[in-house]
C-alpha cells in the first residue's frame, strides 16, 4: 500500500518477518518548506549579549557608530587591545567594558549578516535590548552598510570545510513479527549530502528517534557553547 503527500510518501509492506511502514521525504520542497521561507528570521542574544551591549545606552551616538568601524575593522584585521585602552581612557570606564561593548557588536553584526537578515527581523531581533528608538534606528543603518563587506571578509575567513547541501530521510516503522504480533520498532534512515570544492557526496546512517534526539541535545549544547564570550575569544584569536 503506498499514499502521496506534499511532504513524502507513506508504504506499508506485508511480508513473511512481519508489517513494516515507512514514511519517506526531503529537507526540500512540500508544505514544510514554504512554511519555513516564509517564518521570521530573528537572532537570538544570550544574555551576556544583552549586557554587553547594554554599555551603549550609556554613550553618544557618535561613539558607537566608531565601535561599529572598530569592530568591522577587527574582523578585517584582528583585535588591537590598545584600541580598547584608548577608548576606555576617553571614556572614563575599564577597558574591559569596552572590549565587550565593541565584541558585543561584532557579534550581533556578523551573525546578523550571515542569517542575512531583513531590515524588519533586524529591528525585532534588537528591540529586546532596550535601546531608544534613534539607537536602533543608528543599528540598523549600520547593519544595511557593513552587512556585504561582513560577509565578504567571512568568506574569506572560513576554511573550505565540507559544508551541508541536502538531507533525505526515511522512517521503517515494524509493527509486528513472527515472534511479536504486536509490537512498535522505529528505524530512521538518514542520507546526508555535504558538498566541498564543488564536489558533492553523502553519507547514510541508521538510528533510532531516542538516539537522534540525543544528538541534537547535543549539537544544540555545542551551538550555544559557542555563542559565550569565552569561545568568541578563543575563536578570534585562531583567527
């Protein structure tokens, strides 16, 4: 027995071990897809973030639109701590609350510019900082003029590592068998499309959902490890 959908397909054979279903589908394409397109891209901040970034209601306009310049030119460049003596001076406060003020914006500038986005989602994304209204404004006309030159020296920053071009998945589903006329033993079977110099190849893989699920717990602890400030230093300093 087969049925279609717009997000995969559904069989479900009989054979001589037992009833087996699956459901089969892609990472393009369907309902899902257009769902996803048309959802609001905001950016997240941890609240460390939020705290650093917090330093700039408590400094003229003018001196954050020269943070900003001090921060692109660091991803250009590398990071120069006398810059950040030197402000801290100008300002009367310890260096260190420069630095986060200015690493803070590096942040939210470049992953802003990698997610790409909108002018809208960038306005949300900041709203929760608590910033006055010409603060965002001052922002977002930062983010519109640095977002390609952002991107660009990304680009030329990360290594050509093998990176994710398309998913396909299946779920087997085995209902019963010669031992066990009732029974429910989940199996997803994963083919994983990465893409590197052009070239293209895929990986499969089997598990079951408790596995899968443990794996994205732990991807996701890794993604957000990544967002505290310890491991953006560490990862500027690589740099």
């Amino acid at each position: 027995e087969r049925e279609r959908g717009g997000s995969g397909v559904r069989e479900r054979e009989r054979g001589g071990s037992g009833v087996r279903e699956r459901e089969r589908g892609g990472s393009g394409g369907g309902p899902c897809a257009e769902a996803r397109a048309g959802a609001k891209m905001l950016l997240v901040l941890a609240e460390e973030h939020k705290e650093h970034l917090g330093f700039l209601t408590r400094v003229d306009a003018a001196v954050v639109g020269e943070f900003c310049r001090i921060a692109v030119e660091f991803l250009k460049k590398g990071s120069n701590p006398k810059i950040f003596e030197g402000a801290a001076r100008k300002l009367n406060v310890n260096t260190e609350t420069v630095q986060n003020g200015v690493e803070g914006l590096m942040y939210l500038m470049t992953e802003s510019s990698k997610m790409m986005i909108s002018e809208v989602d960038f306005q949300d994304s900041v709203l929760v900082l608590g910033f006055s209204e010409d603060l965002n404004k001052l922002l977002l006309q930062l983010y519109l003029d640095n977002r390609r030159e952002i991107r660009q020296i990304l680009s030329e920053l990360a290594p050509d590592l093998p990176h994710y071009h398309n998913l396909e998945w299946r779920l087997d589903v085995q209902l019963a068998s010669r031992a066990l006329k009732q029974q429910i033993k989940p199996l997803l079977t994963l083919k994983l499309h990465l893409e590197q110099n052009g070239r293209r190849n895929a990986s499969v893989f089997q598990t079951d959902p408790a596995t899968l699920l443990h794996l994205i717990r732990k991807l996701e602890q890794a993604l957000n490890e990544m967002k505290t400030n310890h491991c953006r230093r560490i990862v500027r300093n690589i740099k």
